[in-house]
C-alpha cells in the first residue's frame, strides 16, 4: 500500500516540479539524468542512493528517481517522460515495460539521447530486441547462442574475438577484488584515468551474451578461474551507439560495497557524462588515487564536501527569511482550524478544540537546504516543523504529510523526526537524547537536508542523522500546531528568526 502511495506520489511530483528542477539545472549546466529502479534482484532501495550520491558527487548531474511499480503490479502507467532527461540511467531488472513505454525509450536513445546501464540492467529484458542492442551484452534470462556470440579480449592475440558457440548467457565467480584494464585508452571515457586499476570486491560478469553491433569494449577483467571465473578477459565498460543516442555499460556495482570502490564512481560519472553530451569534463585521475596494486574506497556519500558534514553556522553567510516578521506573506495555512498570529515578529500558534493538526506552509517547496529556527512550546502541546513535506489532493484529500522534526517539552523527543501523514512513524530510531530542549525557554533548532541525509541540532546538540531514502525530496515548510485531546489546552507555540540557506 505504502509502495504504491510513493509511485503515485512521485507521477504527481514529476508533473508540479520537475519542470522547475529542470530548468534550474540547465541555468547551472548540470546533465539533467534520470535514475530508474523500482524491481531488482538487486538491493536498489540501497544502491540506487549510492549511484544518485555518485553522480550528484561530482558536480555535473542532477539526478531525478524514478521508481515503478513493484513486482507484479501493473505497468501499464509507468510512461515516463524520457524526453526532459539529457541521460538514462537504469538499475532496473524487472518486468517488462509496456509497449509505449518500450517505443518511447528507443525514440530517446536512437534520437540521440544518453543511456546507462549499471549492473544486473543488463540482466533485463532478453526478449526486448531493441534492448539488447542498446547494452550489447547481456545476461541471463534465457540468454544463449541465440541472442548472439560472447565477446573476449585475447591476450595472446591481442584482440577481441566474437565466440558464437552454444551455450548460456550470464556468469560470475565469488565476489573479490580484481584489476580493470583498459584496452583503449583514446576514448573521452578512459583518457583521463590509469591503465589499470584495481575494483574492490565486486561480481566480475562473465559469458555475456548479445547482438555487440557498435560495441565498443573500453575495459576488460580477468575472471580468474580460481574463484570460479571463467579464464577469459571478460568485458566491463562499453560503449555503444545506438542510432544518434550513446550508450555506457558497466557491468560494475553488485552492491554497497562495490560501489565504494573508486573504479566504480569514476567510471560511472566518466561514462554517464559521455553518454549525455559525448564529451568528458571531469578532471583527470592519476593512479595515485585509483590505485592498481589495491583497491581504492570512498563512501560515494563522501563526495559530499566536509563543511556539510558538522553544524551549520547560523551566523555565516546566505541565511535567507522565511518569515517578514509582519504577516503571512509566503505562508498558507493547511489542513486544521488552529490560528496563528505575529506578536512581535513572532509566529504565535494557538490550539483549536476539535481541530485536527494544523500546518502553517511555505508557498514554495525546498530540496536541498539548511533551515534553522527558534522556537518556545507550551508543556503539553506537541509540535513540529515540517520539511520537504507534500499536501496533495490525490492523498488523503491534501492531508500534510513527510518528514517532521519533533518539538516537544524534555524529556521528549525534540530533534527526532517523524512521518507525519504517512503510517510510518518515526523515522529516527533508536531516540535516546531526551533532554536537548530546554522547558520554557528559545531553543535554536537547526536542520540540514541533502539528498537522502536529514541531520537535525537542537541547542547545539547533534540529534537526528539519517538516511531516508523514502520521503520526498523536495517540499515545503510548515510550522505545526499539533491537534489536543478534548478539554485540554488552549495550549500556544512561538518560533522566530526562520530562516533558510540553500545548497546546491
Ligand atoms: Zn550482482
């Protein structure tokens, strides 16, 4: 149920926002991809962060998600909109798409639109023809001498061969640590990187399978017999052309530890930049950093800069008002009947009996931001400030829902954050700081979100850092006053100085 809210959840989203995202990335040159995952064999709930973290590190993508329907669920409106992308990148391995869809996604590639397929995509749809060209190789599915020959590096011949004898497509031996060699060093892809390096433990695809028409092989692995291999310098970056429309395969990234390894980002962001625009602009790496006598590992979450990693300093540079400290300018109230007030250049909210939980919510929605606040609450009223929330018709008749960062009297769970709307409560746990607000006093909040990461500081103190990789990542801001149980209250809640810098 929750599953199928999310799909919905982000149709809807695609519609309302992406168009301003788009347009915003294209004002800062950023390669506007679309990373789609939703069936895997795979752990694509934790890869597909690791792969958007990856291509988002290095400064040049932007990068939209776009989940399907479950295994076994009807894909018959799962239409996305290629055509607002400059590059796909795929770490599906599922069901078939539906027939438009299908047609739709070889017009994008053929009329000249950037395709990426990681890992176990290339596991996909043997019975797609057009599929199959695209990847050049592929695996499993019933794969075999039918789907066309297995493509080797000889080093004895120095050569690729093209083996069309009979059998299965789709091999690995045990997961270890082994060197990638690249066999063409003049492509924009691998120009600027070492001739050999080393990946960390990771699946070495072998005896993959495909028509290879405009294949190019830039890199090739040893898939060494002695951890179940298959003896041949099997294949692990290609390019292909498909029509107008370039294609990169890496057949790299099994899972979160692989995709630690720096030959797996580096090649990821080299060869999804080609795929887009043909050229590579990132800089070049010397074997110094990826190295070839071990392997190199960076958390690709990492590759977000160390200043984004501790407190932010709320007295710095590029806070913006949320609030004129006059009026509602900018704010719109939803859902319930409490009222809010400015006294002072501050926003009073006061509890409404029968009301249920009233928001106080920005016009506009955020995405990547640091927020920071102060705020007074009544004993007994609980409250919270809503970010990257959502208020749609479609959902519980425009019921406020998304991550909350909890306000409430110590000992309680002020800092931590909350589902609100959604069912799924707290998404912060375990919660043992209890006594970071301070009763009857201001409390400076401070939150951060970027990317799937939310860390939230109440009076200094860290509370919440965590990953959530099912909210949405972009909404508005809402200052709540929490419904009361008959005959209570009435119970009031200030906040002042709400203010915003956002990241990039
Ligand atoms: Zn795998």
């Amino acid at each position: 149920m929750f599953a199928f809210f999310r799909i919905s959840l982000f149709l809807v989203l695609t519609t309302s926002s992406l168009l301003i995202t788009q347009l915003q990335a294209e004002q800062d040159g950023k390669i506007m991809a679309l990373l789609i995952d939703g069936q895997n064999n795979h752990n694509w709930r934790v890869t597909t962060p690791l792969i958007q973290q990856t291509l988002e590190g290095c400064g040049r993508f932007d990068v939209d998600v776009l989940t399907s329907p479950a295994k076994g669920e009807s894909l018959d409106d799962f239409n996305p909109d290629f055509s607002k992308y400059d590059v796909v990148v795929s770490n599906y391995n599922g069901q078939l798409w539906n027939d438009e869809t299908q047609r739709a996604f070889e017009a994008f590639v053929s009329g000249g639109g950037g395709f990426v397929s990681v890992h176990a995509a290339d596991n996909s749809f043997p019975q797609w023809r057009a599929y199959n060209r695209m990847i050049g190789l592929g695996g499993w599915g019933g794969r075999s001498e039918k789907d066309g020959p297995y493509v080797r590096w000889k080093d004895g011949e120095k050569r690729f061969t093209r083996d069309l004898s009979p059998g299965r497509g789709g091999t690995h031996g045990k997961r270890v640590p082994f060197l990638v060699v690249v066999r063409d060093s003049d492509h924009p892809i691998t120009k600027g990187l070492p001739s050999t390096f080393m990946q960390t433990a990771d699946e070495l695809y072998g005896k993959l399978r495909g028509p290879a028409e405009n294949m190019h092989v830039l890199a090739t692995g040893f898939s060494a017999p002695a951890t179940g291999g298959t003896g041949e310098h099997e294949p692990l970056l290609m390019t292909i052309q498909f029509g107008e429309g370039r294609v990169f395969h890496t057949t790299l990234g099994h899972d979160d530890q692989a995709m630690q390894g720096l030959a797996f980002q580096f090649t990821l962001q080299r060869g999804t930049e080609w795929a887009a625009t043909g050229t590579v602009t990132q800089p070049e790496v010397t074997g110094e950093t990826l190295t070839s006598d071990q392997p190199a590992v960076r958390d690709p979450a990492g590759v977000v800069p160390a200043e984004l990693t501790a407190i932010p300093d709320v007295m710095g540079k590029g806070w913006k008002r949320l609030f004129n400290g006059s009026d509602f300018s900018g704010w719109s109230q939803k859902n319930g009947t409490a009222t809010y007030r400015v006294e002072n250049g501050t926003i009073v909210g006061k509890t409404a009996q029968g009301s249920p939980n009233s928001f106080m919510c920005t016009n506009r929605e955020y995405e990547n931001f640091e927020l920071t606040f102060e705020v007074k609450d009544d004993p007994g009223l609980n409250s919270g400030v809503q970010i990257r929330s959502l208020s749609k018709t479609d959902f519980k008749n425009g019921r406020v829902h998304g991550p909350q960062v909890e306000i409430e009297n110590s000992p309680g769970e002020s800092g931590y954050i909350y589902s609100e709307g959604t069912g799924r409560g707290w998404i912060t746990k375990p919660q043992p700081v209890k006594d970071a607000y301070q009763n009857g006093e201001w409390n400076r909040f401070v939150i951060r979100a970027y990317g799937d990461r939310i860390q939230t500081w109440v009076n200094g103190k860290p509370i919440a850092d965590i990953r959530d990789t099912e909210s949405s990542r972009k909404g508005f801001i809402g200052l709540q006053v929490h419904g009361i149980k008959r005959d209570t209250g009435p119970f009031e809640v200030r906040w002042r100085d709400i203010r915003i810098r956002e990241l990039q």
